[in-house]
C-alpha cells in the first residue's frame, strides 16, 4: 500500500490529541511500558479515511488494529503508547499455510502489553475440521489472550479457490468450526465478516460467537441492521506510529470500563 496525504484533520483528531499519522516525538527515548489493562488514547491517522464515520467513531474509545505479513516492520512500545490496546494477528489460513509474520508479531505484541488474539482465514476448499485442526496446531492457548478468530469473506482473488458454495453450506460450515474453536480454546470465537459475505450467507442465522464486522463507510448499525457486534474494522488505510505500513483500525464497542469486564468474561481462561 503507497501512503497517501491526510485528507482529514478533523477524524485524527477525534482519535485523540491531534497525535498525527506520526505519533508523538519520543525524542529517540522509547515510550514507557504501558500496562496491559490501561487503555491508551488512539493517536492513529488515516491516508484515506471516510467522512462518514468521523461522528460514530467519537463514542469508541478502545482502539486496535489487526495484521499480516504485510506489515513488516512494527515498534510495539511505540505502537501501545499511540492507542494500540488489542490486536488481531493472521495466523493461518486453510489446512496448510502459515503466515510469515504471525509468530513475530505475536511475540510483540504480548512483550509490549497489547492484548492479542489471533485469526485463521477460511479457505472454501477444505473441510472445517482439518482447516480447525491447523489452526489448534499453530497457536497454542493461552491464558488471557483475547478468543480466536475466525475470518469468513470470499476469495475471489484467490489462485487456487474461488468457489461460492451454498449459503447453507457455509453456515454449517462456520457452525462447526465455532463448536470447535470453543472447545479447544475454552472461549467461543470471535467471528470476522464483510458486508456482502454477511448478506448472501445470512450469518445473522448464527449464535454463540461475538462478530466482528467491517464498515468502512458507515456505522455498522447502518449496515448490519439489528445486528449486535464487538468490534468493527472501520478503516483499511490507518497509519499507526510506530508501524511502517498502512495498517487496518478496529474499535470495541463499549467504554473502557465494559472492555475490562469483556476481556474478564471472553478472554481464553
């Protein structure tokens, strides 16, 4: 992703202190180790964000991001301190590949005091069971991380899958891989989806998992009418200080004061 200038002012500064797509000057000090249960101001800038969601995002104060191998190159210290409170790290994908940066990125994000979770991508060419199994074997549990997630959307770019099966199909799909993620884990999942993904497939059928929805243009209570949610990825083109890449921006939905008693409640025991 090529950085873009900032288009508005206005939403990097309802974010926080008006910190700026740079984040604060350190002077070359690092930042202070910040305590994991302390919620940091979100000092995030955006290279392209929506005007729309600038007066939603002012009633969310927990911020977060998720990330992949694109990011290649993140100072967590710096990234805690500027509003990184949890983050979702990619872990897998199907029954066969795991992502590059995913144990560098989990081991500094615990070290800096971030609450971290990680996220295994569906791939529609294998069979939930086995696509599970790689997942359990590729991150271990661990007491106060945040639930696993699970990434549901279509693949149409995939070079190997981009089948679109039955919507009933893909429910009984995410049914089993819910079941099994909660046993293994102690925790239900968290489950990721698009807007068309979460349109076509119906996934308001599903329960006993908390969602987590992107919406980029809108509120999601304007878009997954009557759907409740935990967190919503409200931006694709964040730039966080401390990481070099755009990156994607999360919030949960609820004061810090309901994050603490979620992460007390959800949290893998």
């Amino acid at each position: 992703m090529t950085p873009k200038p900032f288009a508005l002012t206005a939403l990097i500064c309802l974010l926080a202190a008006c910190g700026g797509g740079g984040g604060r000057d350190t002077g070359g000090q690092a930042p202070a180790a910040v305590p994991a249960a302390q919620v940091t101001e979100a000092r995030f800038g955006d290279a392209d964000p929506h005007p729309a969601i600038a007066g939603p995002l002012r009633s969310h104060k927990v911020h977060g991001i998720d990330l992949a191998r694109f990011q290649t190159a993140v100072d967590w210290p710096t990234a805690r301190a500027n509003g990184v409170n949890f983050a979702f790290i990619k872990a897998t994908e199907g029954g066969d590949r795991v992502d590059e940066m995913f144990a560098s990125h989990w081991r500094g994000a615990a070290r800096a005091g971030v609450r971290r979770g990680a996220y295994h991508f569906f791939y529609h060419c294998r069979a939930p069971e086995e696509q599970a199994a790689w997942f359990f074997r590729n991150v271990p549990r661990q007491s106060g991380d945040l639930p696993p997630v699970i990434d549901m959307e279509w693949t149409p770019t995939s070079p190997t899958c981009t089948i679109r099966r039955p919507a009933e199909e893909i429910r009984a799909d995410a049914r089993v891989l819910i079941r099994l993620f909660t046993e293994h884990y102690g925790t239900a999942p968290i489950l990721y989806t698009t807007v068309d993904f979460y349109q076509e497939n119906h996934l308001w059928h599903l329960d006993g998992v908390d969602f987590w929805l992107r919406s980029v243009a809108a509120h999601p209570s304007d878009i997954y009418v009557g759907q409740h949610w935990k967190f919503w990825q409200y931006s694709s083109t964040g730039r966080v200080p401390g990481i070099a890449e755009e990156t994607d921006l999360n919030v949960f939905d609820g004061t810090p004061a309901q994050w603490a008693d979620w992460l007390a409640r959800r949290a893998q025991p």
